[in-house]
C-alpha cells in the first residue's frame, strides 16, 4: 500500500523559509516513478509545484522557480521541498504526490504525468 506523509509545514513571515518532507513507503522504489508536490487552497483548482522523476529531472511551476527547490534522499526514501523567500501567495495545503505509471515522469509546472497517489498535506502560512 503506497502511503506519503508529509511534514515540515507552518507559519512565517514573508520572506522566510521551510523545508517540507514526506516518507514514501509501499512501493518499488527501484521502478519507474515521478514524486512532486501540490498545493491546494480551498475553494480552488490545485496546483503543481515541484517535481522530479527517477530520471533526476525536474519541474518547477513558474511562480516558485528560484524560489523552491525539490530533492529526495533515495536511502531514506524521503523527498524534500525547500522552500525559501515565501510569499502569501504561497500559502496553501501542501500534498506530496506520487506517479508510479509505466510512464511516469515530470511535465511542465511542476507536474508528473499523472499524480495516482498523494498524502493527506501539510498546512504552509505565509503572513506578510
């Protein structure tokens, strides 16, 4: 059963940073797979963040690019979202997903191909 969860979730002041992560477990790591992050705020459509896949390529969504930076550490089979010079805007429920199709990998705006699984989210606050 493939189960993410995440923390390293908030509240900070603009400009500051965190450092969100989520431990994957309950599936092949040495298979095909895409891991990003989400956001989502009530009441409105989600929205990729960040994401790499096992081919080590990345995507970022543009409001973040320079802003954020995703990794994963294979031997803890965790992934990362650093995430510095926040804004409000930035704000929102954050999900660590996971694409584990035949075709996995990462597409523009910080998406894989097709998120099949995610966790239940971290809450980020950014106040200005």
């Amino acid at each position: 059963q493939v189960r993410l969860v995440e923390s390293g979730g908030g509240s900070v002041q603009a400009g500051g940073s965190l450092r969100l992560s989520c431990a994957a477990s309950g599936y092949r790591y040495s298979s095909r797979n895409c891991l990003g992050w989400f956001r989502q705020v009530l009441g409105k459509e989600r929205e990729g963040v960040a994401a790499m896949d096992s081919d080590g390529m990345t995507a970022y969504a543009d409001s973040v690019k320079g802003r954020f930076t995703i990794s994963k550490d294979n031997a803890k089979n965790t992934l990362y979202l650093q995430m510095n010079n926040l804004k409000p805007e930035d704000s929102a429920m954050y999900h660590c997903a996971a694409d584990l199709s035949l075709n996995a990998a990462v597409t523009a705006h910080g998406n894989c191909t097709d998120f099949g699984f995610w966790g239940p989210g971290t809450q980020v606050t950014v106040s200005s």
